[in-house]
C-alpha cells in the first residue's frame, strides 16, 4: 500500500516524494483497475482521470480521499474480512464495541436461515458497528468481503468497486459480471453491502443479481431504507437498551446505553468513573437521545467540559448542527446524518414527515391523514417512512401505531418551522383531537369502551399539547370544546384534580363568554369538582352551567346541566334541591321525547328517594325507568338499572331478588364486554355476599371488580372494590392481606383527592385494625409509601404493579418520583430509608 496524504504546506508530492500523477497510477495498478474502472468508482470522467494520471491537472481533495479509503479497504471500497472483522477503523471503527449481545444472536440466527438481510435503522443507530460485530460471530468457510458504499456516488460504480474488494482484474471479452460470478462462485461467500440507502436501487438489482447466479452467497446489507426485494427479510436495529428512571442504580449503570456512554466519557476523561456521577442522570440522558449510539457517542465527548447533569440539560445544543463539529470525528454531527436521512425521502415523503412532526405521542393512520393533505397515496408514502427508518411501528389488534424518535422529531419540527406551514398544521392538529374527544364521550360508555379507553390513553400526550397550544393561541374555543368533552374521561381515569385545571386556565381565559361551549364547560368543570369532593363548588359552577344553557333555549343541553347540578345538591347533603334538579331533568327529556334519557333521570330521582330513606318510592321509580329500558332494548342502561335495583334490594335485605337482579346484569355486563360495567356489578354482588357473610364468594366478586376497573384505569370506583376486598379478606382471617387492600385502597383516595372516600377507607381501616396513614416524611404520598415498602419488602417492579393493581409503566413513576424525593440513587438506598423511617414491612 502506497499512502497519499495531501497536506497543506505542499499538496504536490506524496509522502514517499513521488508526484500525485504516479502516486495516482501506482495505487490503480495495485487495485487491479484500468482508469475507466477507476474513473466510474469516484464519479468522474474516463477524460478527468487520464488528465490526473498525466499530471495535466491536480485530484481535487474529496477524490484523494475516497481513493486513500479504497486502497485501504475502506469508506469507498472493499475489504474481505475473516473472524476479525470489524476490529478495526475500516468497518467498524477504532473504539471498542459495547453490548448489544442480544441483538448480535438475532442477526446471527437470521444469516444461519436467510441468504438475504438488511439491518435498517435511522442513521447513527449502529447498523454498521452490528454488521461488522456480527462477522466475528460467524464461522465463515471463506472470509467475509466487506463493501463500505458511503462515497460510491454513481450506480454504476457498484460493480466496479466489488471487482476490486476481489482483485477481479479486467479481461478483454469477458464482462465484469462473469468475473465477480466467478469469484463469488469458488467458495461460499458472505457479501456486505454497507450503507446502501444512496444506491437502493443498484444495490438491490446487485444483491438479486448475485442471489440468482451465486447458489452458496449470502448477502447481508446496511441501509436506512430496505431493499424491498423478493427473499429479503428486514431487522430493524434497536435503540441501546437503556432501563427506566426507576430501576436501580446498579441496573442502570450495567445497560448497554450507558456502558456506551461510560466507554467513550472515558476515552475523554481516562479517570471518568459512575462512582463520581448520579448515574440515573446519564440514564436520563442516554434515554432522552432515544439510545442512538452515534448520538450517546458525541454527547460523551463533552464530558470534561460540562458535568453530566449541564450535559443533559444543553443535549440539544451541543448536538445543534449550527455547533462546531466533534474535532474528533469530523462530520459526525448527529443532525448532519439525520440530515442525509431525510435529503433521501421523495419530496412528498418530506412533506408528510414534517407534518406528522406535530404529534406528541403514537398516532394512527387515521390520525395522519386528519392533519395531512396526502389524501389517497398517505398509505404509500407512510411505507416510505418506515421503510426509511424515520418511523417505527407497533402493531395492534385494530390499527398499527407508528412514532418517532425524539431526535429525529426535533429535526422534523425545526423544518416545519421553517415551512411556514407550522400554524395550519398545529390547528388541524388541535381539531383532529377534539373531535377524537367528542366522539370519546360516547365511545367510553359503549360496547366498545376497552379500544376507547386505550385509544385514549395513547392520546393523552397530544391531548395535553393541544389544549396547551389552544391556551398559548388563544384559540379559547377549540380549547374549551376539547375540555369539556374530555370531562367524562378525565372523570373516569381519576384525573379529577388534573382536568378541573385544565377546565380552570380555560374557563379563566374566556372572559364573559356565555354561549353554549361555555355552559359545557362548567357542566363538566361542576362534575369534576363534586367527584373530587368539593360539593360547594360543584354547586356554583352547575347553577352557572344552568344559568347560561336554560336562556338559550337547547332543552338537552339544559337537561344535562340540571342533572350535573342535581348530583351536586345531592353529594352536598341538599336532597331537596337535587330532587328539584332531576325533575326538571325528568322534564325536559320528557319534553324532547327522549325516552332513554327520561329513565336515567328516573334512576337519578331513585337515588335521591334512597339517600331519603323512602326505599319504597325508590324502587318504584327503579322499576318504572328498567319497564321503559327493556322496550327500548337498550342493554348498557338496562344493565345499569338492574345494579341500582339490585342495590336496593341489598338495602332492603331482600336478597333472593337482589342476587337475580344483579346475576341479570352481570349476564349483560358479560355480553357487552364492558370492564366498567363489570366492575360495577361484581362489587355490588360483592356487597351482597357480604350482607349474608359469605365472605369467600364476597372476596371473589372484590377481586373480579378490582381487576375490571384495573384495565380500564377507573380509579374512583376501583376504591370501593379495594375496602370491600380488605374487608372479605379480615373476615377470612387474612390480615397481612386485609391491610395491604386497604391502605392501597386508602393510597388511592388520597391520590384522587377524595375526602368521602378517604373517610370510607379510613372506617374499613379502623375496623381492621390496622394503623392509619399519617403525616409521612420528606413528602412522600400514602401511595408512594406503600410503593416503597413493597420495594423495600424485595418485590420487583413487576411484583409491585400486580400487589397494588398498577400498570408497570405507572410503578416507575412512582419509584423515579419517590428516588427524586430522596435524593435515593436507586433500591439500596431507598431500601435504607424505608427502614431508617419504619417504613418496611414487619418482619416475619
């Protein structure tokens, strides 16, 4: 190998003090190529190159490059590489490789089985790294040729370059082609084709090519978009495993994310040590770059500079392409390979990305084509997307769900800024998203309720950036609407606190506004306010709710807020004002001829007759709302009636009709597969048993309820379930088992900022026994106590969420939120606190 390195104090002579002209003729002679072969590989002119060779004119600086990288076997041409393939900078760098251990067994598997892989991924998410990694893993009979495609600039060149990773000489009458055949042919052989995404195309008529003529070859592929041939199978490369913010200390700093950090921080600052760090900081910041290597790599060269915690809070900054490039590595800026990812989508596929960067959370199809223009051909270029590595897919039972990685989102916005077309897409956005919030209101309650209640759990972040983006607009309307239609689920999650805010800045902001919308907002402002317990302001705002709809003359809207009101007065002790206000409900709706809206005003007035004692008249107007629910065949309300007849019943001690009533209904509950309805009848079966002291029966229609309201996220009513299950369990004799009901139970009112409720919970506690919740130290939460005293107790995360009736995901918020408080690096040390502050189990 004969070295060229220009230099700036005398670019005429190489390093062994030949000119750059026979320096030129002696490196093609050593490749085996004739200057047209040559001049294809750099994407010059047979002409440009016999000009150089005769020293009429000088190479300019980006062709002695990419020439010095073919002779080398690198960046611009090919290389054969054995078991240690990859060990050096050719293919895969000069630092070592961290990890990723799974990864490497899958594409391993996959080469076993496939004579066709491509490992996709957004730029810098390691393709290459894994690639070259994966060749030491394999036992080859022949070693590997490695063909890096980063400065092939023309199709044509493919061939060409390939010929010469073989040292295939040109032979006058026989095409190119019959020579690599030939070649590929004496032994088995695995072909790389690094960084294709430039020359799809051409790769992918290359890869085919070879399959077909070469039986034994293997073709294993780089690219930020697939080939997209017959026989190919796909891998999408990962992020760098990274745990989360609530694992421990010692989880954290062993995940491949961070080793890669720690790694590189190292070659930085040879005395970096985690001891030194709080490495739940670099935690953080390894998943706020989304685990890309490339981008935990160049954020690590900062340390020594900045401290982890200055690193993490200026990440965007330092990876700004306005910045000055890594010294180190010269071009490595993140934003400028995100940057060739994105020069490489059609102008459409441009257009839709930076449209879709809108969204705050997973989206649908659907939902792109709400705030999109890309009409028909939106499947097409969502394909393109995922294809070219911007968007990852989950998959579901109904509709796949695609996202972007924060990174490449931050890229996208930035270029939709700059369109201009940033306000029309945000609006359509926030329009999109109320009317997904309109439509919720009936989805919630309805056979469908299970897919309702996931859709809208997806949509929560995109919820909260609308109303924030119609708050920071102005667009008081848009935000009032949404609001006041997501009233009914922020009621049923328990976000009771969370939505009367939201309802109070918008409600603020509308002035004197007195319309329709803005009666709709205090209607649900009202329901929130007496759900969370503060009945007086529950009452004002359902009397302006009243106010402003009954002058309008819209006789449902005003029978809705009548009935808001009605629970008011009634949650307030007021009976008599709550039976006037669901007469008048009765009225109206009966007025309208809306006979399935006059049985539940019927059921409302019910419940007043039963807080009165005047069970009688109550069951009397109960049987009267189910006559008219059963000839509407309207089976949700029916069923609902059914609960609140056999609650009666309960009441009355007449337990034969009760347990028919209630046995109907969870028939129906079953039929409708609606989770809330099922919770709601196992509790109430549930308080039958317990009236007649078959407490295992009782604990059993607990259980069932808690886990119903469990999967749909129902707090509110998962609290009573929880006190009637930590009472069955008393009864049992259980109880370890009773407390830990109840204080979940107790945990949960206070979270939702339920004083009645708290108060039940309380009376079960006092009756079992048990120690209630008091002042708790450095401000921890009832809930996030017992969370740490299972913690404490040696329970895993997964362990925690089943004994507390959790999401996982829910679990580590607790616990990230509970380590911030107690500035706990991770389990030991909230271990300790647990039991320096009594706040661990009691030993067997």
């Amino acid at each position: 190998m004969v070295p060229y390195a220009a230099r700036v104090d005398d670019q005429s002579r190489g390093t062994g003090g030949e000119s750059p002209a026979a320096w030129l003729r002696q490196v093609r002679a050593s490749l085996g190529l004739s200057q047209e072969q040559l001049a294809r590989v750099l994407g010059v002119s047979f002409a440009t190159v016999n000009r150089w060779e005769a020293g009429r004119t000088q190479m300019p600086a980006r062709a002695r490059q990419a020439l010095e990288q073919l002779q080398a076997g690198g960046l611009a041409g090919g290389s054969t590489a054995g078991p240690d393939a990859g060990s050096g900078t050719s293919a895969g760098g000069a630092s070592s490789f961290i990890g990723r251990d799974r990864e490497l067994g899958e594409i391993v598997g996959l080469l076993g089985d496939s004579r066709l892989v491509t490992l996709t991924g957004p730029g810098g998410s390691g393709k290459t790294r894994l690639a070259t990694q994966a060749l030491t893993r394999l036992n080859l009979a022949s070693p590997a040729v490695f063909l890096p495609l980063e400065t092939v600039r023309h199709p044509d060149s493919l061939a060409v370059v390939l010929a010469a990773a073989l040292r295939v000489p040109d032979q006058a009458g026989v095409p190119l082609d019959t020579s690599i055949t030939a070649a590929l042919a004496d032994k088995p052989r695995l072909v790389v084709l690094d960084g294709a995404e430039h020359l799809r195309d051409a790769v992918a008529a290359l890869a085919e090519r070879l399959l077909a003529t070469v039986p034994g070859l293997q073709v294993l592929v780089t690219s930020r978009l697939v080939l997209g041939v017959p026989g190919e199978v796909c891998w999408t490369v990962p992020p760098m495993h990274c745990p989360s913010a609530a694992a421990g200390a010692s989880d954290i700093a062993e995940s491949d994310a961070v080793r890669l950090f720690t790694a590189r921080a190292r070659e930085r600052l040879p005395d970096f040590s985690l001891a030194d760090v709080p490495v739940h900081v670099i935690g953080e910041l390894c998943r706020r770059l989304d685990g890309l290597p490339l981008a935990i790599e160049l954020i690590a060269s900062w340390v020594g500079t900045l401290s982890v915690q200055e690193i993490l809070q200026q990440r965007a900054v330092l990876l700004d392409p306005g910045g000055p490039a890594d010294v180190t590595s010269p071009g490595r800026r993140l934003a400028d390979v995100i940057r060739t990812s994105y020069d490489l989508l059609s102008p459409d596929e441009q257009q839709l990305l930076v449209t879709l960067s809108v969204f705050a959370g997973p989206f649908t199809a659907a939902d792109a084509q709400a705030v999109s223009d890309a009409g028909p051909r939106l499947a097409h270029l969502l394909r393109g997307l995922v294809d070219s590595s911007w968007l990852m897919v989950t998959r579901g039972g109904d509709s796949n769900r695609f996202a972007m990685l924060d990174t490449m989102r931050t890229f996208a916005t930035a270029r939709l800024a700059e369109s201009g077309a940033a306000p029309q897409a945000r609006r359509q956005h926030a329009g999109h998203f109320t009317a997904l919030a309109e439509g919720s209101a009936s989805g919630l309650t309805g056979p469908d309720a299970a897919s309702w209640t996931a859709r809208m759990e997806a949509a929560a972040p995109d919820f909260e950036q609308a109303l924030q983006w119609s708050l920071d607009q102005g667009e008081s309307g848009l935000g009032l609407l949404m609001a006041a239609e997501l009233g009914r689920w922020w009621l049923a999650r328990g976000q009771l606190s969370h939505g009367r805010g939201w309802l109070g800045r918008l409600i603020a902001g509308m002035g004197q506004r007195r319309d329709e919308l803005a009666g709709r907002a205090f209607c649900s402002a009202a329901a929130l306010a007496a759900e969370n317990g503060d009945y007086p302001e529950a009452v004002r705002q359902g009397r302006l709710a009243l106010r402003i709809l009954e002058p309008l003359g819209e006789p449902g809207r005003t029978a809705t807020a009548a009935t808001v009101l009605g629970s008011a007065y009634r949650y307030n002790g007021d009976r008599a004002a709550a039976r006037r206000s669901f007469s008048q409900a009765f009225d109206l709706r009966a007025a309208l001829g809306d006979r399935r809206a006059m049985s539940a005003a019927l059921n409302n007035m019910a419940l007043v007759e039963m807080d009165d004692g005047d069970l009688a008249g109550a069951r009397e107007l109960l049987e009267r709302a189910l006559a008219m629910k059963r000839q509407l065949g309207d089976r949700l309300s029916l069923a609902i009636g059914l609960v609140n007849l056999g609650e009666l019943l309960t009441r009355m001690s007449q337990w034969d009709p009760a347990d028919r009533a209630l046995t109907e209904a969870a028939a129906l509950a079953t039929d409708l597969d609606n989770p809330q309805l099922i919770g709601t009848v196992s509790t109430n079966q549930g308080n039958v048993c317990a009236h007649q002291n078959r407490w295992a029966d009782a604990a059993a229609h607990y259980a069932t309820a808690v886990a119903a309201y469990r999967e749909i996220g129902h707090g509110h009513d998962a609290v009573e379930a929880m006190t009637g299950l930590g009472r069955a369990s008393r009864e049992l004799g259980d109880a370890d088992e009773a407390a830990r009901h109840l204080r979940e139970a107790e945990a949960l009112a206070r979270e939702l900022g339920n004083e009645q409720l708290l108060a039940q919970v309380r009376a079960a506690l006092t009756e079992a026994g048990a120690t209630l919740t008091g002042s708790l130290p450095d401000g921890l939460t009832a809930r996030q106590a017992e969370v740490l005293r299972l913690l404490a107790g040696g329970m895993s995360n997964k362990e925690i969420a089943a004994a507390l009736y959790l999401s996982p995901s829910t679990v580590e918020r607790h616990l990230a939120t509970i380590y911030r408080k107690l500035g706990a690096a991770g389990r030991v040390d909230a271990t300790r606190y647990a039991l320096a502050h009594g706040l661990a189990p009691a030993a067997p």
